[in-house]
C-alpha cells in the first residue's frame, strides 16, 4: 500500500485527487496482498448473512473473501468516495460481490445502527477528524458490531518505505488508537502492531462517547 500516505488529513477533493489517478493498476502494485487480507477479514469474523460495509473500499480487494465470509444470503456494500477507484472494482466485476457506493465515510447513507461489522482498511490516516470519522463508522453500526482497522504492511515498514520515521502523533500509534476508538464509540479489543500488518479490531460500545479527544 505504497502512496499510502500523501492525502493524510486532507479533504474529499485531496483524497480524489490523489487516488483518482493511481486507481487503475494499484492493486497490481500489490499483488502479494490477497493472503494478508483474507487473514484480516477471518480475524473480523463478519457473521454469516450479515450487514458488512467495506468502507473505503478503493479496488475492492477485500470484497471476495468478505462475500465469502457473510454468504449469498448476507448484503455487501463497498464504499468509497474516489470515482475512479470503484470504477476499477466494477471493471474486475467486483460489483457482483457488493453493492458499490460511492460516498464519504464521514456521512455514510446509512440508518443508524444498520452494520453488523465494518472492514476499514488504508482508510484511518485519510479521515481529516479520526475521532468524527470513527464515530460516524460507529453510528451506522449495531450495539456489539464489529470494526477492523487494516494495513497489510507494518507502520514502521511503511513509513519506511517513504523513507520517514514513525511519527508519535500517528493515529495508529497503540495508545493513540485505544483513544481515538474510546472517544468514537468503539471499545478496543485486539492491536497487531507489528511488522507485518496492522490490525485493530473493536467492538461497538453502547450508549454516550468517551468525552476524551484523540
Ligand atoms: C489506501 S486506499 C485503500 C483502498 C482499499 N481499502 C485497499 O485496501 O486497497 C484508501 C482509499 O480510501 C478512500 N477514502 C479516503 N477517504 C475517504 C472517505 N472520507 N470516504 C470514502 N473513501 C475514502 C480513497 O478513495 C481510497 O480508495
């Protein structure tokens, strides 16, 4: 997921702006990811005729094994607010998988409480508010639902690969994501923060938001 980070905190049109472009042939930048993905989406363990939302879908490449997972009797929706990259998923026929949506996660067309597990992955670093953004992913979701929070490279890793150093203030920094959830309405249950992949999963917290910021 090189190129992952230049849109971080930036509004929709960045976002756009950058992955408009680069949507056809980015997942063949990253052939090796399937396995990586597939593992993600077991440790989800979205539930089987299920409501899951792939938020942030770009190419859809989680699609397949989430179909897999919540069966032909479960409803798949793959969201994302860049034209181009749900444009590449219809052109490998992923919108056989999922209804394909394009929208804003920050206001997703969804009734509150309607999700059972959401799927997120490349997604956190973009939301220019962490702490609205997850929470407005809590919204949509039932008491007890489910979120996975993915990269399928390690943040050191990938910080690496931009030739950077991790950054204390990184949203997906271990302490700062236990916050950010808490404040969002999600309780976190499971960090693989190493460097293979990062992966944090939570479980919808009932009732008021934690009052504390990220
Ligand atoms: C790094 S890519 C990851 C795509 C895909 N989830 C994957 O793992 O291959 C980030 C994606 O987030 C999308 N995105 C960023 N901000 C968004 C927002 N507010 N609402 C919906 N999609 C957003 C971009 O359009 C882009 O497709």
């Amino acid at each position: 997921m090189a190129g992952d980070e230049p849109t971080e905190g930036r509004p929709i049109a960045g976002t756009r702006a950058f992955f408009g472009p680069r949507a056809a042939g980015w997942e063949d930048r990253f052939p090796d990811d399937g396995p990586a993905y597939a593992a993600a989406v077991r440790a989800l363990d979205p539930p089987s005729g299920g409501v899951v939302l792939d938020a942030a879908c770009g190419t859809g490449r989680a699609l397949e094994p989430l179909r897999a997972a919540v069966g032909p009797a479960g409803v798949l929706l793959g969201l994302d607010v860049t034209p181009e990259m749900l444009g590449d998923a219809l052109s490998r026929g992923r919108g056989t998988l999922a209804t394909l949506v394009l929208a804003d996660v920050t206001r997703l067309p969804l009734a509150t409480g309607s999700v059972d597990a959401i799927f997120a992955a490349g997604l956190v670093s973009h939301l220019a508010d962490p702490v609205q953004g997850l929470g407005e992913l809590a919204r949509a979701t039932r008491a007890a639902g489910r979120l996975a929070i993915f990269h399928p490279i390690g943040r050191a890793a990938l910080a690496a690969r931009h030739g950077r150093q991790l950054e204390p203030s990184d949203v997906r920094a271990p302490d700062r994501i236990a916050a950010t959830l808490a404040a969002a309405g999600w309780r976190l249950d499971y960090l693989d923060d190493g460097p293979q992949r990062y992966l944090a999963l939570a479980g919808r917290v009932a009732g008021p938001r934690s009052s504390s910021s990220s």
